[in-house]
C-alpha cells in the first residue's frame, strides 16, 4: 500500500491528445505484435521439445494472458516511447527469432 | 501513464470498459441465452416440440436422406461469384456428416460438394437439412432462433463480412479480461464489496456497488469464459500456423493423418459404403472398454463414394466437462478399423477441458442454470458500469453544458433495455408471422434489427433530461415495452400453439415451460422497474436522492473508480 501511495503522491499532468493516441494505438499494436512473436517463438521452439500441435496448443493457451499483462503494463509505464519500443519490439525479435528457429527446424 | 498505477488502471478499466462495454454486453446477453440455445429452438419451432432422440440408423434412415441433399442456393451465388464462372450444373459430393446432443430433438444432416477451384483444392458448399430422427421426415427450412441466431450473435454480432464480428468480439472479451485485472486494482477492498450493496443511497453509489459486487461474486466466471472463448478462437486472432509457418503446420497434419492412417485424398474409384450402424456397434463397443460408454454425438463420412472413404465416429460429451470426440475412424468400403485416437497429450488435455467448459456439452440442468445466473451477472456488472460513467458525469456535463453523458445514456438505454425488446420483438415476430411467408427467417432477423434501430432512436430521442441531470425517460418507457412484449410472447404462444404454461408444467415440457416463465419473469421484473422509475420522475424527493452531487462519494476511496 506504502508504494502506491507514494505513487500517488507523485502525481504528473495528464497526457495531451496526441500522447495518448500514441499510447492507445502503442498499447493495441504493441501488444498484438508481441502475441504473435510469443506464439512465433512458442510453437518454432517449443516444437524442438513437444509435438508442433502440442507447442502450438500450448502457446495459444498462454498468448492472452500474456496479452492482458502487456495491456495493463503499457498503461502503467511512464514513457510512450517505452510501449512501442519495448512491446513492437519485442515482438518483431521474438517473431524473427522463431523464423529463424523454424528454418534450421525444416 | 498518470503518475500512480492505480489511477491509469482506473483510465484503462473506464474508458476501454465504456467503449467495448457495449459489445460485452451482447457477447454476455447472447451468451446466456446461447446455454440454452436448443431449447430456445423448441420454443420458436413447434413442430420440433419432443423429446430429443440417439443418432439414427444410418444404413436404414440417414444414407438415403443424405443422397437428396443439394447445395444451398446462396452458397452457390457465392460460389460463383468467387471464381467469376458459371459452376456445373452437378457437383461431386464430397463429405457427408450429422451433429446431435443430448439436448436435440430433431437432427441436422449437411454435405459438402466440391467447386472446382484451382486456387484452393479444399473449396466447397454445403447442402443440409433438418429431419425428424423419429421418422426420418425431413422439416422445412426454419430459423433455429436460439442455434442460428442468438448462438452467432455472441460469437459474431452477426458482422460476417470478413470476419469482423469475430475480431470485435475477441477484442472485447480481451478488454473484459484487462477490465478485470485493472478492476480489482481500482477496488482494493475486494471482501468488502462481496457484501455492500445500499439500493437506498443515490444512483451512482449504488449502481457502483452493484457492478463491484457482480464483479466480485462471480470474478472467476467472468475471467474464465472470455478467456476460453479467446482460446476457442487462437487460431483466427493469430493465424501464425497458418501463414509463416504454412508449410511446417501442412506438413504436420499430413503426417498426423497418415500416422492414422487415413486417406488424405480421394482414390478416384468409386465404391460402395459398407454398413454404418456396424461401424458404429464397434464404436459404442470401443468407447465401453474404455471405461466411457456413450452415445453418438458426431458422425462424419469422407470421400463419399469413393474406395477411399471412411467414417469417422465420435462421442457425445453428455458425461463430462472435457470436450473428447473419442473418435474411432473405419474404412468405407471394408468397414475395418482404422485408428482409435489415444487420449490427447497434455496441452491439448487442458485445452480440451478449457473448451468443454466453454460450450457445456454435458447433461447437468443446475450447472446449466448457474451458467445462465453467471452471464446474467456478467450483463449487470457491465450494465451498471455503463450507468455509473453517465451518473458520475451528468452533474458535471449539465454544468458544464456538454452532452457526453447524454449521449452515452442514450447508448447504455439500446445495449441494455433495447436489446432485450429486440430480442423480445424476434419471439414475437416468430409467432405472428405467416407459416407459408416466403424467407420467413430473414423477416424474422429484419424485424429484430429493426426494433433495435426504432430502440436507439427513441433512447436518443427521449435523452434531452440527461442534459439537465436528469434520467431519461427512455429507461422506463422501454422497460414498459419489454413487460408488454414479454407477455406477448408468452400469449402468442399459447394462441398459436395451444401449448399454454398450465400444459406445458403439467406435461413436464421444460424446453417451452422454463422458456415461457423466464419471459414472464422478465415481463415481471420490467414492469416492476417501470413503476419505481415512474414513481422516482414523480417523487421529489426520490429525484433529489439520484440527483446528489458527486462529490458526496469522495471520501471514499472506490470514488477513484471511472
């Protein structure tokens, strides 16, 4: 309770339209870029340990939970800049990852 | 974003909860009515008021009926349309398959034709119908108004053109997972609003322990089943396997199905079909050695006519939550066991559960109910939402003279009460139009949306109070509409089929009896609203109650809410 309230103590001026555009649009495209490099990366390496069904299965699972922490998360964080460059980004390495992964598989 | 935690978490769970709000309240309505979908049907087509029935004999009922079949005329259009060219004047049939459970009374056939497409070898229509299992005579053409349009309705909002429908209501039921997530952040005193509910105080107080309390009570089903409907639909909102990994995922398949040892194509020899009901003695006889006895829920024939064909046959999930076909798969033509599927490995175990209790195949009538009380929890958690953003706003927007509250009043009025008349308005409509109506059905859905238009325009019409701080009359004329329309139903009923509720209870006929008392009920409970709204426009001092400034709320800590 202490460190929210601190948090709250700490309180900055609301965003401008544009910031929260930015943040909104970060925070759907982000996040969506993030669960399909999840998924990506989930079966293209899962599948080296599990039958590919089985890994395929299993990340689409876990994907929306995952999707529901990277929401909330971009709405927590501070920056804008943060969101796309950590959820985008995130999701285009894990998606190159698994493409890559997937190619020494075949 | 705004400096604590807890207060972007109240930004994100009001203004994504207020936008999608509307969609989650169908999704969740639609839902609830979709738990008991096949009873609905019995309510909307008398002809199919009996018991349910097994699976029929296929050699003796269902092989000659499903040589009839013919494509469906608009999948032919569209068919034609998709490749720009004329389609034979007869198409080789493909597949053949029957669905029942243990709630179907009447069952429905469908067959697949091939449409020579070069672009896509899989591409067919359908053809189907809908007999009588007890006489094999096949009915007319109807809408199945709980299983073909209330059912869609919550997977899809009925939006088909490329699939939009479904993207909106995956969005949505997202949203319902971060709104409840950023939820509970905004309330911590997640005990205490199990128990706080004061009708008595002022609308925006009491509106908000309503929606805490329904969030509270019922967290883990409101988690679960947008969680699981998400789960359903993976593979449409990330169609990975389908795109980068195409040729990873087809070759997976094939050698799925080839380690089955089934035929993945046609022989292009024709054969005869050996005999079914065999097939299925062995099916039934496989299932009780393993400890599950059951009936057939699903039975699929591929490469009809064809020396490769073969049945598949697959369990109906009456006995349990986990949704297992258990299928056992035999050759067409020497009637042979193919391949007995194993029990499922360990992901797709969980996902089959995750999915069974989803769509709540099994034979249990209380769980069936409670899954009713869930949804309908779900429609007065977000509906309070939605009235507790206008009631929070009005004093400041008619300060202000801005008409945000107003507008969204306006909108809280179609999503809650205009639903239900439209909803009404289709029983309705089921029982008063002709039988020999050409395309009954598509009358049937106009005079649906319809209502539901006239509902928006007059809940925009009826909003100019809100300006002023005031409610809108629109609540209680269309809670008057729902009470008047609910009894209808239940009236036409009785004058259309004869089957009033006095028969119906005394027979024991649940699907139109239980039907026939939750529309009372509703009527009931309207016309009850009704009153009380009409008494608080009148009452001064009831007005003065729902007209108490916000600031009364902000001692309290939910007061950071919305």
């Amino acid at each position: 309770m202490s460190v929210l309230a601190t948090l709250e103590r700490a309180k900055r001026p609301s965003p401008t339209r544009v910031q929260l555009v930015a943040r909104v649009a970060g925070a759907l495209l982000g996040s969506y870029a993030f669960g399909w490099g999840f998924i990506a990366l989930g079966v293209a390496g899962g599948s080296r340990l599990m039958p590919f069904g089985e890994a395929q299965t299993l990340a689409e699972l876990l994907v929306f939970l995952v999707l529901v922490a990277c929401l909330c998360w971009a709405f927590a964080v501070r920056s804008v800049a943060l969101v796309w460059g950590v959820l985008a980004g995130a999701g285009a390495l894990m998606t190159l990852a698994g493409w890559l992964l997937s190619g020494k598989a075949v | 974003m705004l400096g604590s935690f807890r207060l972007s978490m109240t930004w994100l769970h009001t203004w994504f909860g207020l936008v999608l709000g509307f969609v989650l309240m169908v999704v969740f309505f639609f839902g609830s009515l979709s738990v008991f979908d096949r009873e609905i049907d019995r309510w909307a087509t008398p002809s199919s008021r009996f018991e349910p029935q097994p699976m029929p004999s296929y050699d003796a009922m269902l092989a000659p009926l499903f040589a009839q079949l013919t494509p469906e005329a608009d999948e032919l259009a569209a068919a034609q349309a998709r490749l720009g060219r004329p389609l034979e004047a007869s198409l080789p049939v493909k597949n053949y398959g029957a669905y029942t459970t243990h709630r179907d009374p009447v069952l429905e056939l469908y067959a697949e034709f091939a449409v020579d497409n070069p672009e896509d070898p899989d591409d067919h229509v359908h053809g189907h119908v809908t007999i009588d299992p007890r006489s094999g005579e096949v009915l007319p053409h109807e809408l199945k108004l709980g299983s073909e349009f209330f059912y869609p309705m919550h997977l899809g909002l009925h939006l088909d053109w490329h699939f939009i429908g479904y993207y909106l209501v995956g969005f949505a039921a997202l949203v319902m997972l971060v709104a409840l997530v950023s939820g509970v952040v905004v309330h911590r005193k997640l005990w205490r609003e199990l128990f706080t509910f004061r009708p008595g105080k002022n609308l925006q107080r009491s509106s908000l322990d309503l929606h805490n309390l329904t969030g509270v009570l019922a967290l883990p089903f409101h988690f679960m089943f947008p969680l699981t409907g998400l789960i359903i639909f993976a593979g449409l909102h990330f169609p990975v396997t389908d795109t980068m990994y195409e040729p990873l995922a087809r070759a997976y398949e094939q050698g799925e199905v080839r380690a089955k040892g089934l035929p993945v194509a046609p022989a292009g020899i024709p054969a005869e079909l050996a005999s079914v009901d065999a097939m299925v003695a062995v099916a039934k006889q496989r299932w009780r050695a393993r400890g599950m006895p059951g009936q057939v829920g699903y039975l699929t024939v591929t490469h009809v006519g064809d020396a490769n064909s073969y049945v598949s046959i697959f369990r109906a999930g009456s006995d349990r939550v986990t949704l297992v076909g258990q299928g056992v798969h035999f050759s067409g033509v020497s009637g042979e066991l193919l391949h007995e599927e194993p029990p499922a490995p360990a992901a797709a175990s969980v996902k089959d559960f995750l999915v069974g209790l989803h769509l709540q195949h099994f034979e249990h009538w209380l769980l069936r109910w409670l899954y009713v009380l869930g949804g309908l929890s779900g429609c007065v958690c977000i509906g309070t939402g939605l009235v507790f953003f206008v009631n929070k706003r009005k004093h400041q927007h008619a300060r202000r003279g801005v008409s945000g509250a107003r507008w969204v009043d306006a909108l809280a009025v179609t999503a809650i009460t205009g639903m239900l008349v439209a909803t009404l308005a289709i029983l309705v409509a089921n029982r008063l139009l002709p039988a020999e109506l050409e395309q009954r059905g598509e009358w049937e859905k106009r005079s649906f949306w319809l209502t539901w238009a006239l509902s928006l325009s007059h809940a925009c019409w009826r909003s100019a109070p809100v300006r002023r701080a005031e409610l809108s009359p629109a609540w209680r004329e269309q809670c008057w509409a729902i009470a008047g329309l609910g009894s209808a139903a239940v009236l036409l009923n009785w004058l259309t089929t004869g089957d009033h509720l006095l028969d119906t209870l005394a027979a024991g006929y649940w699907p139109v009896a239980g039907f026939d008392l939750v529309l009372l009920a509703t009527a009931g409970i309207a016309a009850a609203t009704a009153r009380k709204l009409g008494k608080r426009a009148r009452d001064p001092s009831a007005r003065l109650a729902s007209h108490a400034p916000a600031a009364l709320d902000d001692a309290e800590p939910e007061a950071a809410h919305g």
